[in-house]
C-alpha cells in the first residue's frame, strides 16, 4: 500500500454533512482527508431532495432542544451561505382549530420561549385560509436554500481547503488494518479499490447501516420512509409566499429556489412506504428500494386535503415529483425531534457513524467532532 492510499480520515458520503464535515477536519489540522461519494457529483440525495427550508424553530413545539438549535443555528448558516440563500418571500404558520397538537396561544407562546420572531399575519393573508378551520396565522421569519447555489459553494469550499474528493466510488465495506487504522474497500469505475485512514466517518444517511452490516458490524435502529415531495407552479397570491400548516397531520408550501418552483409536502401523503432497520432482521438496501419500486404521485391526494385550509392551493400546477428516502431515529417518531445520531466506536475502533437531522444544524455535528493526532502507523 503506497503512501498516496492512506490518509488521516476518510469521509464516506458526500451530502451536506460529510462535505462540511471533510472541510472541518482539514480546518482542525488533519492533513490528508478524502471523501468518497458513489454518485457523480456531491448533494446530489437527500441534500436535494428536501423542502429546501432553513429552519428557525417554528416547526418543533414538540421538541424544544431542536427549535432551540434551529433557532441558533439559523442566523449563522444563513450569513455563511448568503449567496445560496432564498429570504425574499413572506413565510407564514397557521394553527389548525382541528386535530392540532398545539393551539394558537401554545404556539405565540412557544416562539417567545426560543425567541423567534413571530406577529400576526394582516387581514388580508388570514383571509387566504379557511377561518372554520384555521385558528390563527402567523407571519414568521425563514428562509430557503438553493440546493444547486449551494452544491456549487461547497464544491468551490472543498477545492479551496485541499480536500480530496472521489466521486463514482462506492465504500463496500470496512476491515482492520492496524489496531489504529481502519481499511475501506470501494467500487471505483468497476474496479476495487483499497485505502486506510486512520479514522473513517460514516455519513451515508439512509445507506448508514448498508456499510455497516456488509462490514459485519450490527445495524443501528432507523426508521425509513419513501418521500416524495411535489414541485408546484403556485398562483400568483402565492409565488412570493410559504406556508406552513400544523401542528399534527398538516401540511407545507414552501419556495424551491433550485428550480424556481415551490414544494409541497403533506405529513399524511409525502411518505409512500416506511420500513425498519432491525438488529437480526434481513437488511433492506434503501436506494434498491427507491430505484426499483413503483412511484405513483400522490399529490391529487395532497392537494384535496390542503385546499379545505387553503382553497387557493388547488390552483397550483403539478411539475413533478422528488423521490428520496428520509431516514430518522424511531424516538424522533415520539416527540418530533430532529436530534444528530452521533455513534463512535461503533464495531470497529476509529469509526464514527454520522446521521444529520436538518441541513442547517450542520454546525452542531461540527462541534462534536475532533481530529485524533496522524498515525506514523503505515502498513
């Protein structure tokens, strides 16, 4: 094994959080880092497929520890990454009267307690929705990302700090090389590829456990489900606007700057199919699933549900779907949380397995990482 195959770390995934993560290594000293990514160009998943939103808290009555961090985390990320930032539209909460978990007061309440900015919506946007249904409308501060301004940032990012990034490779699975470094065997343009680092992070999301359990490693309890979110042309009323229905089995409008449309998702219709990774059970290989299964939109579904809060929604136009596999922890499915999996050490020494939650809590992964002093171990 020549020297050129080795390195201090290696990052495995190349979404949001293995990005940031590989350019913060550098930052903390580590001199040879490389991120491995299968697909052709990073943030091309799950960093993509989303509802492009840059949390401020408002979404998470249930969990106050993640509307607290979204709440901190939201001016930082949006100075850091002001050129991928869409804040040019007025963003909007309205509290259902029916099956909410919160009422209106709960949630003015709630917004005060983290400090997030929070009036009453003028007469003419609460005119908008159904006042039988709706309690109260909110107007909010949020604001969007555009994920392809952003891919482009951080590709600019990881040139600018040296690290080394190998697209079209595919981890397969990891072995002992020394008692302190770990080997990563990967596809690369059909061939296998060997390289040892002397830590390795597993940040493949939904794909976390599939490295994990072909390693020979045991699986960590996720829960998945198959998403689809739908690009709309919204009416006019509504180009400069995003909404947010809650708290309970509602649903979200919100601007898509990458493709100058907007994203509907609906708690009850956005998800097609969930499944379990179970320790002892038979893995499922999430991009199989989503790559072979049959996708039937249900955004008619979406839309005859949204309309009896918001009538004017069913003048929007269907674009087109994105269809990804969310990934979270089972407990989140209790009180909503968004919390980071964070598991070190897990089956091999030197390990670490990384699961984000939302892209703009990005920093709070950054501060629970450090880089252990180079190994002179070569093998």
């Amino acid at each position: 094994m020549s020297s050129r195959d080795e390195y201090d770390a290696i990052i495995v995934g190349g979404g949001f959080y293995g990005c940031l993560l590989a350019i913060h290594l550098r930052k903390s000293g580590a001199e040879r880092v490389l991120l491995m990514e299968r697909e052709s160009s990073i943030l091309q998943r799950a960093s993509y497929a989303n509802q492009a939103r840059v949390h401020n808290g408002y979404h998470y009555p249930r969990s106050f520890l993640t509307a607290l961090r979204s709440r901190v985390n939201f001016p930082r990320f949006v100075a850091d990454y002001k050129e991928c930032i869409d804040d040019n539209f007025d963003q909007y909460y309205a509290i259902s009267k029916v099956f909410s978990n919160i009422t209106a007061g709960q949630f003015h309440t709630f917004c005060t307690r983290i400090g997030a900015p929070v009036e009453p919506a003028r007469p003419e946007i609460r005119d908008l929705f159904n006042q039988e249904l709706i309690e109260q409308v909110f107007r909010v501060r949020e604001a969007a990302f555009d994920a392809g301004k952003l891919r482009q940032r951080v590709i600019r990012d990881l040139e600018e700090f040296d690290v080394a990034v190998s697209l079209e490779s595919e981890a397969l699975r990891m072995i002992p090389a020394t008692e302190s470094r770990i080997e990563v065997i990967s596809l690369r343009g059909g061939a296998e590829a060997r390289t040892i680092a002397g830590q390795v992070f597993n940040c493949t999301y939904s794909r976390i456990n599939k490295l994990l359990v072909d390693s020979g490693l045991a699986a960590i309890p996720l829960k998945h489900e198959l998403t689809e979110m739908a690009l709309v042309e919204v009416p006019p009323e509504l180009r400069k606007t995003g909404i947010t229905v809650m708290c309970g089995p509602f649903f979200s409008l919100m601007p898509f700057p990458a493709q100058g449309l907007h994203c509907l998702s609906h708690v009850r219709y956005t998800p097609h199919h969930e499944w379990f990774d179970t320790a002892g059970e038979t893995y499922r290989d999430p991009y199989a699933y989503c790559s072979r299964v049959l996708k039937v939109s249900s955004f008619p579904q979406m839309i005859q549900d949204a309309q009896r809060y918001l009538p004017l929604i069913k003048q929007c136009r269907y674009r087109g779907s994105l269809w990804e596999v969310k990934t979270v922890l089972p407990k989140s499915e209790v009180d909503d949380s968004r919390p980071i999996l964070l598991r070190p050490g897990h089956g091999l020494a030197n390990l670490t397995s990384i699961m984000g939650s939302k892209i703009d809590n990005v920093y709070d992964m950054m501060d629970m990482i450090s880089i252990k002093p180079p190994s002179n171990t070569r093998t």
